[in-house]
C-alpha cells in the first residue's frame, strides 16, 4: 500500500497570512510567487522563491510549511521534516505542518514520531480528509487494523464517496470465504 501521499495546501490561507505579516512589497511578492510556482508544480522555482523570502527575513511559519511542502513533493521527506518542524517551532497551534510532519514521518518509518503528530492533527481538523487517511494508513503500518478501520469509517461518514476512503476500506475488509456448493 502506498502511503507517501503529500496533503494538499491551503494556499487561499497562506496568502491571507502573508498579508497579514506587514512585509515589504518585495517581501509578500516574492512569496506569492513562490505559491504560484509551488501550485503549478515549479518546484524548483518555488524553492527559490522560498528561500529568498527567509533570507530577506520573512521566517514566518507559513513560510517554512511551503518550503517543506516543496521537499515532501519531491520525495525528500528528511527536509520536509526539518520544515514543518521550524514552523510548528514558531507557531505550535498550526494544524497543517502537524498534519504534514506526520505524513513526512511515516513516509520514513518513524512510526513512533508520527502517531501523536497526525493524532493531534486530526484534532485539529477533523474534516480533513487526507489526515484522518493518513493516519488509518499509519494503524495499517503498525498492523492496527480495528483502528485503520475506525479511521475510514469516520472519513467515510464525513465524505461518504471518498475514493480514496473506499479504496483502503476494500483493503481492511477481509476475503469472505466462497460459500461451500
């Protein structure tokens, strides 16, 4: 079963923190163009942009949360951790790097590290569907199948036509025995 999914971003969010954070011109630009390049899969040049944006002094959570999104796109999930692991340092109440972080973490084999992250993280958003996924995919890791199970269901009574959902459910029910002729 394949679980290194990245979760999506909120960009709408971000955008709203940036503007909030009383930047110069430049300062806000260059982010902006860091999501843009990020959302269309310029991750190169997302990269660029968000270092810049730290180098210039905007070390801002959200910031970091993009940077370690670029690195978990990419498969690096070592940096992604470092990342999101900056901006919970800055921010500890921000739900996404939790979610993020707890994805990175799996990816790895960090079982241990990942549990209580994606279990705070669904917590603090319940209604995401990705977080509730990716920690039944963490249950099916540790062969916790009830509680893989349990997570499913309550995604599917959220988001009843999830695929993704649906598919891993098909994965936790068993093979029903052909019924003897």
């Amino acid at each position: 079963m394949r679980v290194s999914r990245a979760l999506p971003a909120s960009t709408c969010l971000f955008f709203v923190l940036a503007a909030q954070q009383d930047w110069p011109v430049t300062l806000r630009e260059t982010f902006r163009q860091g999501v843009s390049a990020q959302k269309e899969g310029r991750l190169d040049e997302a990269e660029r942009a968000f270092l810049k944006v730290l180098a210039m002094g905007g070390k801002a959570s959200f910031v970091y949360n993009n940077l370690g999104i670029v690195y978990q796109q990419r498969g690096g999930h070592a940096r992604a951790i470092e990342q999101f692991r900056e901006a919970l340092r800055i921010e500890s109440g921000y739900a996404q790097p939790r979610a993020l972080l707890g994805a990175s973490l799996l990816a790895t084999g960090r079982l241990d590290e990942a549990l209580p992250q994606l279990e705070q993280a669904v917590n603090q958003l319940p209604r995401e569907p990705l977080v509730r996924l990716t920690l039944a995919q963490m249950y099916v890791k540790q062969g916790k199948f009830e509680d893989a199970r349990r997570e499913v269901d309550r995604e599917l009574s959220v988001m009843p036509g999830s695929v993704m959902a649906l598919e891993l459910r098909k994965q936790l029910t068993p093979e029903q025995p052909a019924a003897p002729e």
